[in-house]
C-alpha cells in the first residue's frame, strides 16, 4: 500500500486491527487538489501516512456510544437530533473522528427510520436533526427522501441540517436534477434546510463548489462551514482566515473550527492547545466583524467546549457551549495549562 512516507508492504488482517480507513479519493478532489497550488498541505487530508499504525486514542472520544438512543440516532444535547444515515464517503479523511464506521459495513447507521422518528416525536425539545455518517449526499435522492417521509411530519422540527464534505469531494452532486424539489419539499413542510459544509483549507473551494452554493443559496438553502484543524494542513492563520474569508464570500458561515480529536490512529494531527490559541487569535486578527463567525471547539465527552484563550496566568480558559446538563452551559472555567497539551484530558484539574 502506497502511503505519504513511501510504499509499505501490509495485509488486510494488519490494516483492520489498527482501523486504518479505506483509501479512496474521488478523481475530482485529486484534480483539485493538485491543481490547488496547496497539495503539499491537502494531500495529508486524504494519502494515508504510516503514521496511522502508531497514533493512540479512542475510536470514540465524544462518547457516541453512550448517547444513541435508538440504533443510528444519538439525543446528546437535549435540541439536537444526530442520525447516522451512511457509512460511506466520496473519499475518506485520514483524520476523521468516526474512523470506526466510515468505509466500513458498520452496524451503527440506522436501520430503521420510522424507530428515529418515532422516538424523536416523543422529543419535542428536538427542533433540529442533523443528518450525518458518513456523508449523507451519496446516497441517491430518492433515500434522502424516503429518509424525509419519516421527518418532515413531525411539527416541532424546525430545521433539517446536512453534515457533508461532498462540496469539496464532488460538487457535481449537487446538479441532481431532483434535488431542487427535495429542499423545496423541506421549505414546504415549515422548516430550514440547511448544509453544514467541510472545507478546512481554501484550497479545496472549488469554482465548481462556489457555483453550486450560490445556485442552493437562491433555493432558499442555509450554509455553515465546519473546520479541523490540522497539523501539517491548516495550522496557519493565512490559510484559515483566508479559508473563512473565502466562505463569507460565497454566502457559506464560518461555524465551528474543531480542535482536532484524540482518535486512534488520526491523533497525528492534533495541534497544542498554545499552538491553536494563537492561530485563532491571528485568524480574528485578520477578519473583519462580519467574517469571524467561527468558534474553536473541543468537542468533548462533556460537551462541546469553547477554547477561548490562554490566560498570562498559565491557565487554559474554556466555555461550554453545549452541555447535557443546561445549566452547564455558557459557563466559563479553566484549568492550568501543560505544555504540549492537546485535549481537554490532558490538563490537570485545579
Ligand atoms: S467526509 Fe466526514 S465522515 Fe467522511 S471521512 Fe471525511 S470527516 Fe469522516
């Protein structure tokens, strides 16, 4: 198998028992990427490094498990609906946080949506579903539809979210004829669509990308762009602000940039805490008001946590954004600060 560092002889039994995902990377992000002027960068998103075989952590880190309520939906934070619709991606990233279903025939997807719904309309603290996996836009339109029957009768869902890198790996999905009538079917049931992006470097906008989001935008679609950040591709506050200030231009909101996580196999491109501070402190530098929409997240076991700075005392000092328990959230803490430190497990308490 041919990896960044040069060819290594490897065996299927080899591969599964260290989760190295699949490789395979559409010929469009190739084209892309290449022709980006930033493939030195981009291509540790999807070339395998040998470096998977040796990274520790957790196939797990947000506590995914834990938080399924019916098979392929989880019910975390009490408005938000997360059902797992797909194993499958147009190509895969070596650094993503469900290395333990994607490209693989994982038994955690949904089998079953009238069960998600069914326990979702018993939920009217649910106003939102995000759709999820794996990236729900390769499944063939008329699924997402079927998938929709389920959803759009239930009154107090508000908006209807997409998570997917298609824009980036295949744009030309989205010139499906039928999907027009998919979203104006949302917009008819009273709620929002909405795309959740995935561009981490300016490099995999595409003409092709930023013509199909204005196309959506004039149906009425809502877009929000999430980031990794990512040692080695983007831990640069050029590229990101430039990344966030290209979002803006197209009509797409600069959302969350995520720390990256602790995962098994992908923790290589985690960036320290100190590292991420200042790179967010030169991307709001570098942005006016109306582009620095973003917040640098942790999405943690606890909830999701905002990083907000590294105080001259020594101490890392976060936010719940989200949290379990309401009355966790907006509440700032910290904690002293350890160099090197890349999660939130890795700072003492006190
Ligand atoms: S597109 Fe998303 S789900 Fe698929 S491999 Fe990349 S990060 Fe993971």
């Amino acid at each position: 198998m041919k990896f960044i560092e040069g060819t290594r002889v490897t065996t299927d039994g080899e591969l599964q028992a260290n989760n190295i995902t699949r490789y395979h990377v559409t010929k469009y992000y190739r084209d892309q990427i290449s022709d980006s002027g930033h493939y030195e960068q981009l291509k540790h998103i999807v070339e395998p490094s040998v470096e998977e075989f040796e990274t520790r952590g957790s196939l797990d880190t947000s506590g995914e498990h834990d938080n399924t309520v019916v098979l392929g939906l989880q019910h975390k934070y009490a408005r938000t609906g997360l059902l797992l619709v797909t194993d499958r991606c147009a190509s895969y990233c070596r650094y993503c946080f469900r290395k333990r279903i994607v490209g693989k025939e994982s038994d955690e997807i949904a089998p079953d949506f009238a069960k998600a719904a069914q326990y979702i309309r018993h939920h009217p603290e649910m106003t939102n579903v995000l759709l999820s996996g794996g990236d729900p836009f390769v499944l063939r339109t008329a699924k997402l539809n079927m998938i929709l029957d389920h959803l759009l009768p239930i009154r107090h869902l508000e908006s209807i979210r997409f998570g997917t890198k298609m824009m980036a790996f295949e744009p030309k999905r989205f010139d499906d004829s039928a999907l027009p009538a998919l979203f104006q079917r949302i917009h008819e049931a009273g709620k929002t669509s909405i795309i959740v992006t995935h561009f981490d470097h300016i490099g995999e906008i595409s003409v092709d990308a930023e013509r199909k989001v204005r196309s959506l935008r004039a149906q009425g679609v809502q877009f929000l762009n999430q980031s990794v950040l990512l040692a080695k591709v983007n831990d640069d506050p050029d590229i990101l602000a430039a990344t966030f200030a290209k979002c803006h231009q197209i009509g797409v909101r600069p959302y969350y940039l995520f720390q990256g996580r602790p995962v098994k196999g992908a923790s290589h491109f985690q960036v320290p805490l100190r590292r991420g501070v200042e790179i967010t402190r030169g991307i709001n530098q570098r942005l006016s008001g109306i582009e620095k929409t973003f917040k640098y997240i942790m999405s943690h076991y606890t909830g999701k946590i905002e990083i907000l700075d590294l105080g001259d005392d020594g101490r890392v000092y976060m936010r719940y954004h989200q949290n379990k328990v309401p009355e966790k959230i907006g509440r700032i803490f910290s904690r002293p600060h350890v160099e090197a430190a890349c999660w939130l497990d890795d700072l003492p308490e006190g």
